[in-house]
C-alpha cells in the first residue's frame, strides 16, 4: 500500500534540560542511525514523505540540511511553530495536497514500531500513540477534528522522554553491566585473568589499594610497560617521590621499588597482559 506520509518533528529540544547536548532527532538508534535517519529510511518504501520543521529549528541545528543532504527527494515544509494540535498544524500546511483518495500516514520522528500495517479491516484509519493511518487523506482534512480512528495494539517505543530512550537502548543492548571492585582481586579488573570485566591479552587494569607503611617488593616486568596515576596518598618509587595527581610511567625492564608514604589508590595499566610477567629481587 502505498501512502502520503507526514513526520512531524515537533518537541526537538526537551532532552538539554537532561543533559543532552545535541536535539533527540540527533540521537543515535540501535542500528547506528540517528532517529532522523531510522525513520525516514524506514518509511519512506511506503511512499512520498513531507516533513514539517521549525524555522528556528533549522537555523540553530540545521536540520534542513542534514535532511537535505541525505533525502533530496524529501518534501521539507517550514512552519513558525507548531499548534498544540499536531494535526491542526498539518490541515493548515498541507491540506490542498493531502485531501485525496490516497491513504496518510501522520507520525512523529520520535516513533518506532512495525509499519507494514494493514488497514483496510479499518473502517476509516488506525492510531497508534502519536501515529495516524488514514485511509484516505480526505477523511483525514474531514475528521481530524473527531475521535473517530480504531486504536491498534500492537508493540511500539515512542522516545518523548529520556526514560523511555533509555528503555529503548537497554532492549537491544541489555542494561548497563555492573560489578564490585571487592569481586576482583587486588583490584584487578581488566586482563588476561579471572575473575575481570573483560578478559584480554592485550593490556590489564587494576584499581590498586596500599596502605600506609607498605613497602613494595623491588621487581620488574620484562614484557609490560607499566602506565600509573596516583589517584590518593603520596609514594616513593625509587628515588621519586609520586603525589597526587601525578601519572608515572615504568618501562618494561625497570627494576622498582616503592615504599607507600600514605594509604595509596593508584590506577594501574600494564600493557601487554601476563600474569606471569614479574620478576622479583
């Protein structure tokens, strides 16, 4: 079924007062895309596709031209301000082309669902969430004003606040993966050893604790350069004295010796990874 197809891209910017510092229709979809991006690719074998856009819009984030760049065959209607009506809006930008026997379909950029939907079982059209199947734009231009669509049930994500983006996100990639520094050893995290976040040869983080009086035995490694920052407390390594703040470098093949002048925390990186790689003297 082929259809004129309408996105509005209203409520853009809501996201910055949560921290966002690009527009939601910037943001980027499981599949790589921006949300601009997914939902005009998607729709768009389904037929001609208009969008409408803020002016303002346009001109602090140029979403014209992004859309321009990408869709030139895309229909781009600039408008001052939406109405609190997105369908209103629509009637009074494209009325003239839209009252038709073609069927509509009336979405926000910020919806994602299953759109192959058939509405011919329909008596008018379908709704779903902020998404409109009409089926044909004069009933559309006739009834935009009446309740008169049948509600669809079916799966769907509608991204209008941050929350459901972040519901979204952990459907296809699973939630944020959290553990306990005290669930590996010595504060060993990352490395070709068990237990770690992330098992791997290629180099080896450790979260490190020394207390105070602690004296380091005098040892070397002979495959690892050794990367440190000293997060708390002060040391001596060597004849250097190391504080806070300050990063510290070992060479594969250095010998050290380090005596902790105060309880220490010190963020260890040793490239490659051996547990095997320590020689003591």
């Amino acid at each position: 079924m082929s259809f004129n197809i309408v996105i509005s891209f209203a409520e853009t910017t809501h996201f910055f007062e949560h921290g966002f510092i690009q527009p939601k229709y910037y943001l980027p979809m499981a599949n790589g895309k921006t949300m601009t991006e997914n939902i005009i690719d998607a729709l768009s074998v389904y037929g001609k596709i208009s969008v409408i856009l803020q002016k303002d819009e346009c001109d602090k984030y140029t979403l014209d031209n992004f859309i321009k760049n990408k869709y030139p065959q895309i229909n781009i209607i600039y408008i001052e301000t939406y109405t609190p009506n997105i369908l209103e809006t629509i009637i009074k930008q494209l009325s003239h082309t839209l009252n038709n026997d073609t069927s509509l379909l009336i979405t926000s950029y910020d919806q994602l669902m299953d759109w192959n939907i058939d509405i011919q079982e329909s008596t008018i059209g379908l709704v779903i969430d902020a998404t409109f199947f009409w089926k044909h734009g004069y009933d559309f231009c006739k009834n935009y004003k009446s309740n008169v669509l049948e509600k669809k049930d079916i799966d769907y994500y509608s991204f209008k606040t941050p929350t459901q983006y972040y519901s979204y996100l952990e459907s296809k990639f699973g939630s944020v993966k959290k553990n306990k520094l005290e669930n590996m050893t010595r504060g060993w995290l990352i490395g070709n050893f068990t237990p770690s976040i992330l098992k791997t040869d290629a180099f080896e983080v450790g979260y490190l604790k020394h207390y105070k009086g602690e004296v380091w035995p005098a040892h070397l490694h002979k495959e690892a350069d050794e990367y440190n920052i000293l997060i708390k407390g002060s040391l001596l390594i060597n004849n250097e004295t190391i504080s806070v703040g300050e990063i510290f470098v070992i060479p594969k093949g250095m010998l050290t010796h380090a005596t902790f002048l105060e309880d220490c925390e010190i963020l260890c990186i040793k490239v490659p990874s051996n547990t095997k790689d320590k020689y003591c003297y």
